[in-house]
C-alpha cells in the first residue's frame, strides 16, 4: 500500500513597497482623522508600490524570498498559484510572469481569483494536487496592488487599503506536520458588497465608465463588517471540528488583516490572549489575498510561529468568499 502523503509549509516569503502612506498623509487628501481610523480600523499606515510597479514586481520577490527559506530551486517548482484581484493585466495570468521572472521552468502557472480569501483557495489548490501526487513543490502568493483600484477622493475606502504580496512554498511533509483541514465557501448573493463595477465583460472600459470612476473598488463597508465577523468565527469553528482539535490547541491564529474590530472579535469568540493572534493590519492596513501570507512570514521571521505549532489562518473577502485551514508547520 502506497502512504498518504501530507503536503505542508516549507518556507514563507513576503514584500512590501518601502512607501509609507499614512494616516497624517491621509488627512490632507480626504476629509478623515487619525482618531476616526484608528478607532474605527486599528490601522496607522499602509504601504503603496511607486508608480510603474505591478503586482508580479512583488509576487516575484516573496516567492523568491519563499523559495529561499524552503531551501527549493525555482528548477524544482511545479506549479505557481497567484491569488490576485489586481493582476498586472487581465491576462495573461500574473502567475505566468512571475513564473518567467524566478526561472521556475518546469513549473504550470495561474491566477485565482477569490479577493481577500484568494490565499487560502490557493493553498487548498496546491494541497490538493500535492496530496494527490501530482505534483511535489507549489509555490502558493498572493499579490495585490489594491492602490490600483482605490479612488483616493473616498475616505470610506480609501483609508483601507494597501499593497504587498506574501508567498509559501508547498510540499510533502513527514510527521504530524501538514495541512489538517480545510473550510472554503462562498455566496454569490453579496456580489455588490465588494466589487470592481467596470472594465469586465459586463461593463468593458469606456471614457464613459471612466469619468464615472467605475474601475474603483466599491464597497459596503457594514455589511461587510457584519458578514466578517461571522464568516471568521462559523468558517475557524469548522476547521476545527473537521481536524478534531479544539481551540486551547491553537497556538497562533493569523486572520485576513481588515479591521482590528473584526480580528479582535474572532480573537475574543475563540478566548484566545493577544500574543496567539498575529496583527499587521496598524502598519499595512488591509493588503487584501496577501494580508495573510505577509502575517504569516513576519511571524516565521520573528520566531512566533515555530516548528510544531498548530496554526489557523482564516479570511474572508468579495464575492463574497471564505476560508479557514488549520496546518502544523
Ligand atoms: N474618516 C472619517 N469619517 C468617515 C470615514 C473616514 N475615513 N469613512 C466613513 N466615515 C464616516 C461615514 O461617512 C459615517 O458618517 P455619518 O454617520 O455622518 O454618515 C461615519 O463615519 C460612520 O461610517 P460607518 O460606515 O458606519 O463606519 P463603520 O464603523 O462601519 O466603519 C469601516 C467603516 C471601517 C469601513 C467598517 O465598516 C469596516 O471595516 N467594514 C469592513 C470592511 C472590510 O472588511 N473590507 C474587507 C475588504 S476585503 C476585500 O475583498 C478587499
């Protein structure tokens, strides 16, 4: 009998532009103060990429950053996931230049779309096809550059977001390290919460679209908030009860980045203290797909998150979308 192979986190990767935009900054643009976002947000700053910089620049470099830690040649890579809803173009896939860029010439490439939550629909595409024996080493980034797509005359959004991107190098792994479980979902039905109205095939680009600043997020930021808050809480307790652990086993949680309120809700629904829950989001606000990956790496780095211990990260995003996983690294 063949043995069941457990893929894992070899190594993590993340970039940030060195732009810093903050709230001080974001108070000669708009009609905002640094009391109503960080009461309202937690957030003090965001990066934002320089002008003429794409996605794929930082994809590039936390896959390579990923791909260094793992100790894996970009020779050795099968397959390039790229969660992204600011790819550098509409395709080809963002996926497939940075495939180019690193030298993984072996490797598939594509991009997934599923917004914020887009990271761990990757990680469950790659694990899958790892587990399956597919294939032997995924690199899973996530990248946005959702600068891109923000109207900066918006205070109610344009607070938000910032810019980076944060990479895994996925393989087999022995022991009781591994991937545990996973929750993924999804309803169509909130599609208006979070979205990009023009430049699709519903509303191709037009000056017209253009000069109504359709090609900026909109967002229904309560419903939003709402729809969160549950997302996170239904979509850990999930993941849980599909691996048998219980809460007190989690060692480090790392939830998508949007709100300080919404993390702390989550925090407080699963009892657990401040130093069991990774937060980026008051130095990057929220970086959409790549908000976990690049919490994930500063918490590798900084030695929070070690060899044996049982993560949960878990997101949520347009679509609407969610996800949960729970991994031992
Ligand atoms: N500065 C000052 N005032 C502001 C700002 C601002 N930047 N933005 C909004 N306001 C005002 C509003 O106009 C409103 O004023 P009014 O009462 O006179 O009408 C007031 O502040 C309250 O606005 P609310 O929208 O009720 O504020 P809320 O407490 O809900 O916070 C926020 C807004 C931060 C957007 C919150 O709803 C939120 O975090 N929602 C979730 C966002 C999120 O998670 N997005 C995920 C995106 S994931 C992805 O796929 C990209």
């Amino acid at each position: 009998m063949t043995e069941r192979i457990r893929a894992g986190i070899l190594g993590t990767g993340s970039a940030l532009p060195k732009r810093v935009l903050s709230n001080a900054d974001l108070e000669k643009m708009v009609d905002t103060s640094d009391e109503w976002i960080v009461t309202r947000t937690g957030m003090k700053e965001r990066r934002i990429a320089e002008p003429g910089e794409a996605t794929s620049d930082y994809a590039a470099a936390a896959a390579e950053r990923a791909l260094e830690a793992a100790g894996v040649a970009a020779e050795d890579v099968d397959m390039i996931l790229c969660a992204t809803v600011t790819p550098d173009m509409m395709f080809p896939a963002t996926a497939c230049l940075v495939q180019h860029r690193i030298g993984a010439v072996k490797a598939g490439a594509y991009d997934l779309s599923a917004a914020c939550s887009g990271f761990l629909y990757g990680l469950a595409n790659a694990v899958s096809m790892i587990e399956a024996g597919r294939i032997r080493y995924a690199v899973v980034i996530a990248g946005d550059l959702l600068s891109r797509i923000t109207d900066y005359t918006d205070r109610s959004t344009c607070v938000l977001f910032g810019d980076g991107a944060g990479a895994v190098v996925l393989g087999p792994v022995e022991g009781d390290r591994g991937f545990y479980a996973f929750d993924l979902g999804s309803d169509g039905g909130g599609a208006d919460y979070l979205c990009l109205p023009a430049g699709g095939s519903r509303m191709p680009a037009t000056a017209e679209t253009v000069a109504n600043k359709l090609h900026y997020l909109r967002m229904q930021g309560q419903e939003t908030f709402k729809f969160a808050v549950r997302a996170m809480a239904a979509s850990t307790e999930k993941v849980l009860t599909q691996s048998g652990f219980e809460k007190e086993d989690i060692d480090l949680l790392v939830p998508h980045q949007a709100n300080i309120r919404i993390i702390d809700a989550a925090r407080k629904r699963f009892g657990l203290d401040e130093d069991k829950v990774v937060v980026t989001v008051h130095k990057y606000g929220n970086t959409s797909a790549s908000s976990i990956p690049i919490a994930l790496d500063e918490a590798v780095r900084e030695g929070r998150a070690k060899p044996g211990d049982l993560l949960v990260m878990v997101g949520f995003g347009g679509g609407l979308t969610w996800g949960a996983t729970a991994v031992r690294l």
